[in-house]
C-alpha cells in the first residue's frame, strides 16, 4: 500500500472502532444513567473557574553546570491549592505544581534527578514512555518508601525527541497518586526537528475529581480501583490545571500542540471546531511526514500526539478543542470543551508550509520470535477485574521472557468487552496488524508507540524490541485495572 492510503486508512480504522463500545454501553440498561448521577455527585458544589488564559506548565530548571547534563530536584508533597470557589483542596504534586514542572531535554544528554518522596505512602517516578534501564524506570518493584530519598540516572537515547510524561507507578496505588494531582510533561528535543519553527504549546490534560467540599474524592478513585468497573472517571477534565481555559492566538497562525492524555481512565477523542488539523508525532516522537486534513484523533489514557493546527482567519472568533467522547466500552459520555481558541483583532498570519518529510521511522527489521498476550476478564467477563494471560499481577513472578536486541511479533488480543490501552515499558514498538473479529483489518501508519489501544474484542499486532536488560511492566493503562491486577513482568535478558 502505498505511504498516503495507508495514512488514510488508520485514520478510517480509528473511526470504525467507534460502533463497538456505544453498543455494549446501550447492553449494560439502565447503568448509564447511574454513572451520570454519580458524575454529578463528585463534582456538585465546586465551582471550576473558567476562560482563565491557559497557563503554562512550570519547567524545571536544570541544576547542572556541565554541558550535556541535566540535574533537577523532584519533591512530592501534598500541599493546598486553590481550585474552586470558596474551597482548598489538598493535592499531591511535584514541586507544589499541578501539573508538575515540565522536564525538557535533549537527546544525548545525562540525566540526574533527586526524588525525595515526601508523601504518606510509598512512591515512584516512571519515565513513562523513555528507555531508560530497569533499575531507573520507576516500577513498582523499586519503590521509594514514604520519606526516602533517590536519585535517577539515565542518558536521553538518540532519536528519541518526542513527547512523554512521569508519574508515579506504586504498587496498587496508582490510581490514587495520580488522581491526586501527581503527574507531569516531559518533553525531549533533538536538533532536527522540522516543526520546530512553529510555536509551541504543551497541553497536558487530566481529570480530577473533588467532592462537595473540594476535596479529591479519594471514595471515587478507591472505589472504581476495586476491581476495574467498567465506568470512566467521574472527574473534571483539565488543561494544565485548568477548566476550559482561553489560548489566544492571532488570526491565521499556525502552531504545534502536544497533547498529553494524563487521565487515569477517560478516553480523549479530540476534535477543533470547524478546523482539520494535521498529526505530525504520536507517543515516542515525529511521524515519516505529516497526516493532514483530520478531523479527530483518539488519545488513549497514556498517548501523546503532536498535531499542527492553523486557526481560521477570522478576527475575535472562539473554537472549542473538545473531547467528541469515546466509551470504549465504558460508561460515561463526551467531556466536552477542553479549551477555547480565541483569535484576536490584529491582522492575519500568513498560512505556514509543513515540511512535507519529518523524520525517518525506521522499520525493526525481520521480527524472530512471537508472544501472546490476552486481555481478559474474571468471572463473568463483564466487570472485571481484568487478566493478563489469565493472571493477576504477581510483582515475583515471570510472565514473559525476551533477549536484548531480538524483534517479536506481539499479538495483543483483547476478549473483552472493553477497550484496554497496553503500555509496554522501557521500549517504543510499532503497530503492524490488526484483526477485527476475526478479519484482518488495515493497520496504522509507521509511528513509534509505548501505549496502543487495544479496542474490545480485537487483536491488535505490534513489533517490538527491548534495548536493555532487566524486568519490565506491561499493562494496561487504564489505572484502576492496572491497580487492580492488569499488569505483568516481562523479563528482558542480556543477549
Ligand atoms: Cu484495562
């Protein structure tokens, strides 16, 4: 298939998966109902302000005074902040940011960063997304106890500038550290970098959850991590911090957004008013070249996407970036305006050219061995709690096994009756087949991915490859399953 229509056929094979879940949601009666009631039970009585101008994260200053070398200094902590009218709300942050401060960096460059764990509960940080080495990844079998110290080394691997995050990946209680505000950009740069003309927006997006006196509603988060329901979050989606904010932008201009889905649970199908834009990047990094004319793009709990957005050019206009909603066999219906785009009074920007290539995703050559991994539910197969293999989580125990360096096929096949989206540590692989029960369907575009969806009832097929040695998770990223069991150990060897 030639390079355009393969584009254009994922961009078609996204939007057909969206049949399946509205119809087992509309299976589960009167359910919905109840999802939208306790929707409003979390959240009534806090009044979000909104059309602040959207604020920009906090980046972290780099400490170090070596060239080629990045120090910086993390503290989780709660702390108080003022969210909504006539409430404080106690979060857990990095710094006493939320989000966290952005870490940017530059491929090639040494990384040193100081943890001191400051919460009541063990932690970590997870370089979601960076091939880091195991003992540096922030896995829940390496936490850090509450009121210790760590440092993390790692070196930034060439070509591997793209969009990340971090957060903390505790051992059954991540749903709990990240829906309290723990969770942060990363952002690594490289010198060739096409886009990099363009202004640049980081937007990182996550949900929170606060009862009727401003507090995180912990009874929320603690009770849909029993066991993964099949209930998206009840929470109120935010852009940096923020509910619906204002972005102003001349009139005409173009500029790159990257997108971070930092939710524990919600699926973003993000849409711009009256506007088409163009994909130039997905989870570890640039695309080949650009994939215009889009109207949507599904983001998983987890993924990131750079798109490239030229605003109409109409002066004082406003267009809502919202979330078009997405079950994925959940309950819970469209989050609605994220942010809105507002043009000014000043003359219009000329249209800016894309480069038309970016850089090169290089296929991993001839994969040589094969791994199954089946997504699957206990009991009735309905609400979980969900199984990789068949088996719950055992942090001591080997579920699969792979050497350094060796290309494998995985197919991830998913028999329940929900979308699960898997997250494979330590590596970026790509998306090379798909079967829609039972028939195969076209696949992606070549772009590097640490998270893919895995959409109820089908097979997804990915190449992938491990760089270093040690003991990786996989699992799902949706994180009330992940806490609940979705999770397993794959055991890299060295070559
Ligand atoms: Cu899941």
């Amino acid at each position: 298939m030639r390079r355009r229509q393969f584009l254009q056929a994922s961009a078609m094979a996204s939007l057909s998966a969206l049949a399946y879940p509205r119809s087992a949601s509309a299976q589960m009666g009167g359910m919905p109902g109840m999802s939208g009631m306790m929707g409003r039970w979390f959240t009534s009585g806090s009044v979000w302000p909104t059309g602040l101008p959207l604020r920009q994260v906090d980046v972290l200053a780099n400490t170090s005074l070596v060239a080629d070398e990045f120090a910086g200094m993390l503290v989780a902590a709660p702390y108080l902040a003022s969210l909504v009218s006539g409430h404080t709300t106690e979060l857990w942050g990095y710094n006493n940011t939320f989000p966290g401060p952005l870490i940017e960096l530059w491929e090639g460059q040494r990384v040193t960063i100081n943890f001191a764990n400051r919460l009541g509960l063990e932690s970590t940080v997870h370089w979601h997304g960076l091939q880091v080495p195991a003992d540096q990844d922030g896995s829940p079998m390496d936490p850090v106890a509450a009121g210790n110290d760590r440092a993390y080394t790692f070196d930034v691997p060439l070509g591997s500038a793209g969009t990340y995050w971090y957060h903390p990946h505790a051992h059954q209680t991540t749903t709990l550290q990240v829906g309290h505000g723990l969770a942060a950009p990363l952002i690594v740069r490289s010198a060739d970098d096409p886009p990099a003309t363009l202004p640049e927006v980081t937007l990182m997006v996550t949900s929170l959850s606060l009862d009727q006196s401003g507090r995180v509603a912990t009874a929320a988060t603690a009770m849909a991590g029993m066991g993964g329901m099949m209930m998206a979050g009840n929470g109120v989606l935010l852009v940096n911090g923020q509910k619906l904010p204002l972005h102003a932008m001349t009139p005409g201009a173009t500029e790159r957004w990257r997108i971070i889905n930092a939710t524990a649970d919600r699926y973003l199908r993000l849409g711009l008013d009256g506007h088409r834009f163009t994909v130039v990047g997905t989870d570890g990094g640039l695309l080949g070249q650009p994939l215009p004319g889009l109207t949507e793009w599904l983001l998983a709990p987890a993924q990131r996407v750079e798109i490239v957005v030229t605003i109409a050019a109409q002066q004082s206009a406003r267009h809502a970036l919202r979330d078009l909603g997405y079950g994925g066999g959940m309950m819970g219906g469209a989050g609605g305006a994220l942010m809105t785009v507002e043009t000014g009074r000043g003359p219009a920007q000329a249209p800016v050219e894309l480069p038309a290539v970016l850089r090169p995703v290089a296929d991993l050559g001839p994969a040589t061995a094969q791994q199954r991994v089946v997504l699957s539910a206990a009991g009735m197969g309905m609400m979980g709690p969900f199984l990789i293999n068949g088996k719950s989580f055992d942090m001591n125990r080997v579920d699969l096994e792979t050497v350094v360096g060796r290309v494998e096929l995985w197919d991830l096949v998913n028999v329940t009756f929900m979308d699960h989206p898997i997250h494979i540590h330590g590596t970026q692989f790509q998306v090379v087949g798909r079967t829609v029960r039972g028939v195969a369907a076209p696949v992606g575009y070549p772009a590097w991915l640490d998270t893919v969806n895995v959409p109820a009832g089908e097979t997804i097929t990915i190449k992938t490859r491990q760089t270093l040695p040690g003991r990786r998770m996989f699992h799902c990223h949706i994180l009330p399953h992940e806490d609940a069991g979705m999770m397993a150990v794959l055991d890299v060897q060295a070559s």
